[in-house]
C-alpha cells in the first residue's frame, strides 16, 4: 500500500506506536520485498518515551543494536549478549513505519539515525555478502534447503536460474577474484539487488529505509560519530553498555571478499553506483540544509 499524504495519521505521547511487526525470518523476507517494489519502510526502535532510532544496514546497525538491547534493558547480561544474534533479537522490538507513520511518530519523538556514504556503504557489503552471490555458495544454500533431496534441490536450483536469466545475470564465477566481482556487479546493480534477499537490504538505497524527509529526524550522523551516540545512549539510560570492537581486517585475513576496499572500484563502476545511490545523496544534501552540516 503506497502511503496516501491525503491521509494524516495523528498520535500522542502513550499511544502504541503504529506499524507493521516482524519476529521472524520469513516476515522480514516479505518486507524487503514491499521495499523492493520501491515502498518505504522505516525500522524504528523505540528508545525511552520521547525518542527513537531508525537503522539502516551496514549503517552501523550491528553496533547500535547491541547498543539498544543494553539500554532498554532487554539484555543486560554481557555473556548473553556475546551468544546473541542481535539482529534476530531486536526483530520483535522493530516498528516497521510507512511515510505517514514515521511522520506521526516524529511528531513526539526526537528521531536519531546513521547515514553512511553510499559506496563505502556498497564496498561494506560486499565484504560480508558478495561472497553468497557465487556459484558454489548458492548451490550449497540450495542442498540445505533440500535436506538431500535431489528433486527439491533440482527444482530450486531451476528457479534460480530462471529468475537470474529474466534480470540478465549469472552466478558469480567462483575462481575469479572478488575485486572484478566487486566491479561487475556494481556496473549490474539494478538487477543484483532483485537477486538474493539477504543481499538486497544490505544493497537497497539507504532513502528506502530512512525516508524522503530529513527534516523529520532531530539528529542524523555519520559513522565516525556512532561512539558518541552510544554515549548519549549510556548516560540517559543508567546501563552499563558494552561496545564490541570490530576489525574487519584482522578478523579475516584468509578471506579475500573480507579484505575488499574502495580503493578496489574502478572509475566505471564508482559512476554505477554514483547514479544507483544518488538518492542517497539527494537526502543527505537536504538533511544538512535542515539539520546543518557535519562531518560524513
């Protein structure tokens, strides 16, 4: 249902918080394809009675939501947070807001958010995803689905294919080096991010997630500036917070996608994603003539 501006939606300080709810796995598939259909759908975890934070993946959400699990008070035991998918956990807790939701909601609450340069954002996911877009990880996802059934696999397997031929692509070559890969789909990303639903959120602009309206957000940061909102989120909370330090570098030397870089992008493919992401950009230049100017 594309969001009707005719229709104002008005709430108050007490009132639920409106939206669509997702705990499971299969719910948050059928979100990311309403967005794929070009909708908004803002995720937005409530913080106290009088804020909120709306994520974006690959936007430092990993952090932010460990983060807001020791804040709310869900999780407060450091030894269960380490055993935690922090993604699935916060699920439950996550108000999906069309446009006129979000906007209601904004009317009594101070809304925070990351924006992230579009192609460091890209070059991120491609360390942690480009890799399940190969030939042999595809087929492997596909014989655990099957469970040993050469039928279903067989079946499975034909529908991708499919899909892929109608968007004009292939499987990515499993001996090539992930710096081409990087480029090739970059130069294809209009129909990559249709490809596989655990990239496309990832890959998604970040306008799908966050909106059209800056000027509903009390705060928008960059990611050099995700430490001094968690911060923030210590001091006005009482809990104790726990950052985890994350080297992408370090963690995974012997894998080649993990050591990806933007210094990898060709010039053909950093004008692709230029042109993909420039609604990204759009956002972020009226966000600063709202909110002033930061440092991204």
């Amino acid at each position: 249902m594309k969001d009707n501006p005719s229709q104002t939606l008005r709430l108050k300080p007490g009132d639920p918080i409106s939206g669509l709810r997702c705990d499971h796995q299969e719910r948050w598939l059928d979100l990311q394809l309403i967005m794929l259909n070009g909708e908004t759908i803002s995720p937005l975890l409530p913080l106290g009675s009088d804020a909120a934070y709306v994520w974006v993946p690959k936007n430092g959400c990993s952090s932010l939501k460990r983060a807001w699990l020791q804040a709310s008070g869900t999780i407060t035991n450091i030894t269960e947070l380490e055993s935690t998918y922090v993604h699935g956990a916060v699920l439950p807790f996550t108000h999906w807001l069309r446009p006129n939701e979000l906007r209601a909601v904004a009317e009594y609450r101070n809304l925070i958010a990351i924006w992230r340069d579009p192609i460091d954002r890209y070059v991120s996911a491609c360390r942690s995803h480009l890799n399940q877009l190969t030939t042999k990880l595809i087929n492997a996802r596909l014989n655990i689905h099957a469970r040993g059934d050469q039928s279903v696999f067989d079946r499975n397997h034909a529908k991708y294919d499919s899909s892929f031929r109608k968007l004009g692509i292939q499987s990515l070559d499993d001996n090539a080096d992930p710096r081409d890969l990087m480029n090739q789909v970059a130069l294809e990303l209009n129909a990559w991010v249709c490809s596989f639903l655990e990239w496309t959120h990832h890959t998604l602009p970040q306008i799908r997630f966050l909106g059209n309206d800056p000027s509903l957000y009390t705060t928008i940061l960059g990611m050099n500036q995700i430490g001094e909102l968690v911060n923030q989120w210590r001091n006005a909370s009482g809990q104790y917070i726990q950052q985890k330090a994350e080297n992408v570098s370090k963690d995974h030397v012997d894998d080649p996608f993990r050591m990806l870089s933007r210094g990898d992008l060709n010039s053909q493919a950093i004008d692709a994603l230029e042109s993909f992401y420039a609604c990204d950009r759009d956002f972020l230049e009226h966000a600063q003539e709202k909110l002033g100017s930061w440092t991204i």
